[in-house]
C-alpha cells in the first residue's frame, strides 16, 4: 500500500463560507437591531426614504440571518465536518473541488441579487419565501451544486458509516428540497398574459387557504430544516470534539433522529390554529408540535450528558460554554414551540410578540451561539493560528447571553399583555381596548428589546473582531490541535 | 360512523401505532447490541478520531486500493 504523507484535508470551499458567514451575520443583525429600533422609535423608519422602511427591511433582516448567515455557517462547515467524518480530503478530486467553489460563488452572487432585489421591493409576499422565480431558480442550482458536494464526497469516503452529523446534513438537504420546491411553484405572469406586467411577478400555483398550508408546510419545516436540523448536524461533530468525549450514547441519536425526521413534517399547521384551515389539521399540528419534544431534547440531553465527568471544562473552555449554552437554549426553544402550539395557550399567543421571543431564543441563543462556537473551533484548524482571545470569547459570551434574556423575557411580557388585551371584554361583550392601546403600553418592552438587539450585535462584532484578527494577526501553530481549541489569554 | 368518531377512533390508535414503532426501535437497538451483532457506540469515535491517516472505524469496502493510500 502506498502511502501518500502530504495528503491534507482540504478547507478552501470551508474558508469562503466561513466569511460570509461574518459578513451576512453582521449585515442581517444589523438590519434587525435596526428594524427593531423601528418597532420602537417610529421615526426611524423615514431614515433613507422607501429603503429604510419597516416593511423593507423585515423581510431582509429574516432572509439574510437564515439564507446568508446560517446557511453560509452550515456549509462551512459541511466543507470542514463532511470531509474529516468521512476520511477523505477534498482535494482528491478535482470534480469535487469545483463544484464546492461553484456551489460557493452561485450562492454569492445569488446571496447579492436576493438582497437587491428585496431592497427594492421585489418580493412574492410568502414569509422567508420572498424571492421571486428567478432567484428560486438560481436556489434550485445553489443547492443542486450542495447536493452533488454532499453526496460525491460521501461517494469516494473512506469511512464506511456515516457519522451522525451527516445523517442531519443529508436530512437538511433533502427536507428543504422538497419544501423549497412545492412552496414556490409559481406562475410568471407575464409569459401567460401576453407580456403583461413585470417579468419578475408571479403569483402562487396555490390559492386561498391551500396556500396558507402550504406556505406554512413550508415555512415551518424549512426553516427547521435549517435552524434545527442543520445546527444538530454541527453540535454532534463539535461538542465531542473539542471536549474530547465521544457522543453519550449513539443509539439514543439514532431514536432522536428518526423521531425527528417522522414528525416535525406534520407540525407547521400550528401556525394556522384558529384560522380558516380544517379543525383536525390544527389538532393534528397541535399534536406534533407536543410530541416534537421527545427527539428534540433526546438531543440536547445527549450532548448534554456527553459532558458527563468533563463539566470542569465549562470554566476552563469558553467554545464548551458556547456550545453547552446552545443546546439548553435549544431545550427552552423546544419547549415553549410545543407550549404555544397547545390550542388554549395559542388562543393567546398567536400574532402576539410571545412568537418572535420564542423564535428568538432560538436562534439568538441556540443557532447563533453553535455557529459561533462551530467557527472558533474551525478556525485554527482552517487558518492555522490560535485563537486571537479568549477574553473576548468570554466578554462576547456575557454581552450576548444578556441580550437573549432581555430579549425573550421582554417579549413574553409583551406578548401575553397583548394578547390578554386584544381578548378583553367588558361587562357586554365589547372590546375593551383599540389596537393603539396595546401600542402604547408595550413601547417600553420594545425598547428593551432593542437594548437587546444593541446587546447581541455588540457581541457579533466582538466575534468577528476575534475571527479577523485569529486569521491575520494571530500566533501561528505548527501542529493542529486534537481537541481543545488553543487561544491566546 | 360520523367523521369526528372516526377521526377520535384514527387518532386513538395512530398513538398505539407510533408509541409500539418507538418502543420497538428502542428495543431493536439494545437486543441487537446485547446480542453482538452491532456495536453502535464505536461510531461515536468517529468525531473524535478524524485525521485522515486515522484507522477508519468500518473501512469502505468499495474504495479502490489506490484511494487507501492515506490510510496507515
């Protein structure tokens, strides 16, 4: 057998995501810090004319947080993850290489039209299912060139099993796929009428209610397809291997996958409970969402119980605490989706501020902290210089974990007043408040959300201060690191 | 039968169904573990043992000879 000592993995395709990563992280909270000063401070919403607007800039804030940050943060690191679970480097084909740079530069140029186009307006009205069928075309190639990286590379392994981490890539794949697909089947209408109009409108295959279903098919899974099932995929690879313990227990992976992947399909009607779809499907939706609880923190105890005999490392190693951090903040998010999906606690909840304080803890605490930590761990490896400052990672750490409880507890406050309010009755059967009422009253737990928004944009720059200065100006390491991440004081 | 009768009778034994898949996917797991014919928990160490000169854990029997080169 010959052996062949300069063969390395390669992280080139990794590197690339790993700054848009930083890049779309710092524009999507930005726009979102800002928009929340909006809901806030009215005025701000007449900064730079049509632009600058609420609705505006709603729809970008969503789009680049999940397709720019997230998405970039899951495929750097597949391009990390994939090739060193499966034993095999990147660099062995020649084919693979170039369809993970293709898969890179599509998105880019992709990622950059979607935001123009969002920026001025452009947009099919379906939540984070706003780009119109040119841009959906151009997804479908995305995440074709993802799926060939995915399997080709899973083609030429050396390993035979697949780590579970893969499981979960695969799942992401295959899950927002066919969810992106249905979703957006739409009509151009300019090509049926006869020239008609923009080319770029079109309107949904879908009418009425069978859209809302669909949209919301759609909108729920895919997005967990990505804000759960994607940074599952992360924390499986990342916790064992900076701690140095091997996953809890494998079996209870393999039950908490499947669990997964069999129910969090039926759940999206949740979002529909008291509208105009059929009872039994917001029974049903209501049903899931409860029983979406056992997979979900089968889990995050797994890796919480990896930790078993190591937690000392939770003091001594900052990425532990980020990751360890991640997964409770998982456990409270899969919580409170199920408590709120329960018709009677939804009857409040539903369209109040409770929805995006839960969606928040979520990705605030869960997705952005795993990515974070995700990228720390990769960094030396990647880039082959220590950590920049653990200090940092700490002041981050605190910063950020401040905003997401001033975040969430605000917004529980805020939302169980107004829906308390929108509900209340006097003594014959007339509403108590307006609409203005509820405004009014919630002004000062909007502004602590911004304080919030303030708080955890802060600790981003933080990151991405750290992350720049790790890859220029940091102490060179000869030898990559088997678990523990080194970092300078 | 009414429609809500049979939806009560549908979702009743839906649960059944899928409590006995669960239970017996549980059971699958850890009869075929004590029985020795798998050993799920050594694919953990495959997070854990990823260079890409590390022993793999199950070798891919249909990579070709010169692709095992990197493998010690």
């Amino acid at each position: 057998m010959q052996s062949n000592a300069a063969l390395e993995y390669d992280y080139s395709v990794a590197k690339l995501f790993t700054f848009t990563t930083i890049l779309f992280g710092i524009i999507g909270m930005l726009v979102g810090t800002l928009i929340a000063a909006q809901l806030a401070f009215p005025e701000l919403n007449y900064l730079i004319g049509e632009y600058g607007t609420f609705s505006r800039l709603r729809p970008l804030h969503t789009d680049v947080v999940i397709y720019g940050f997230m998405l970039s943060g899951i495929w750097a690191t597949f391009y990390y993850v994939g090739q060193r679970v499966l034993k095999v480097s990147m660099a062995e084909s020649k084919f693979l290489m170039f369809m993970g740079k293709f898969h890179f530069y599509l998105y880019f140029v992709g990622a950059l039209i979607a935001v123009i186009t969002l920026l001025l307006g452009i947009t099919q009205s379906k939540e984070y299912a706003e780009f119109e069928w040119p841009i959906d075309i151009v997804v479908v190639l995305i995440w074709v060139s993802w799926g060939i990286s995915l399997f080709g590379l899973i083609g030429i392994r050396r390993e035979k099993s697949l780590y579970i981490s893969l499981w979960y890539y695969i799942a992401a794949f295959l899950g927002v796929a066919m969810l992106y697909l249905f979703n957006n089947m739409a009509v151009p209408t300019y090509f049926v009428s006869g020239g008609i109009g923009s080319v770029l409108h079109s309107v949904s295959m879908y009418s009425g209610t069978n859209d809302a279903l669909v949209q919301w098919w759609f909108g729920h899974n895919a997005v967990g397809f990505v804000f759960t099932v994607a940074i599952i995929a992360q924390i499986y690879y990342f916790l064992p291997k900076e701690s140095g313990q091997a996953v809890y227990s494998y079996k209870l992976s393999l039950l908490s996958f499947w669990g997964l992947m069999f129910v969090y399909l039926w759940a999206g009607s949740h979002h529909l409970i008291w509208s105009t779809v059929p009872d039994w499907m917001q029974t049903m939706g209501s049903i899931f969402s409860v029983v979406l609880i056992l997979p979900s923190w089968g889990s995050a105890i797994n890796m919480l119980l990896t930790m078993k005999g190591e937690w000392n490392q939770l003091t001594e190693n900052p990425l532990i605490k980020l990751m360890v951090l991640a997964s409770t903040f998982y456990m409270l998010s899969t919580i409170e989706g199920p408590i709120q999906s329960i018709k009677s606690v939804n009857a409040i909840a539903h369209f109040t501020d409770w929805i995006p304080g839960h969606v928040h803890d979520g990705v605030l605490g869960w997705v952005g902290f795993m990515t974070m930590a995700a990228l720390y761990h990769m960094a030396p490896r990647i880039f082959k210089r220590e950590i920049y400052s653990k200090k940092l990672i700490d002041v981050q750490f605190w910063i950020q974990t401040t905003g997401i409880v001033l975040y969430f507890t605000s917004m529980w406050i805020a939302g169980i007043t107004q829906g308390m309010m929108w509900r209340a009755v006097d003594e014959y059967g007339n509403l108590m408040y307006s609409f203005i009422d509820t405004v009014a009253i919630l002004h000062p737990y909007y502004t602590i959300r911004t304080v919030s928004a303030v708080l955890y944009f802060t600790g981003f720059l933080i990151f991405a201060y750290n992350m720049v200065k790790t890859m220029t100006v940091s102490k060179e390491i000869s030898q990559e690191p088997t678990n523990r991440t080194p970092m300078a004081a | 039968m009414e429609l809500r009768e049979l939806q009560g009778y549908a979702t009743f034994f839906m649960t059944i169904f899928l409590v006995v898949m669960m239970y017996g996917y549980i059971i699958h797991l850890y009869r075929s573990e004590k029985k020795g014919e798998r050993d799920y928990e050594k694919y953990g160490k495959i997070a854990l043992d990823d260079e890409i000169d590390s022993k793999p854990i199950e070798k891919n029997p249909k990579i070709s000879e010169e692709k095992k080169g990197a493998n010690k």
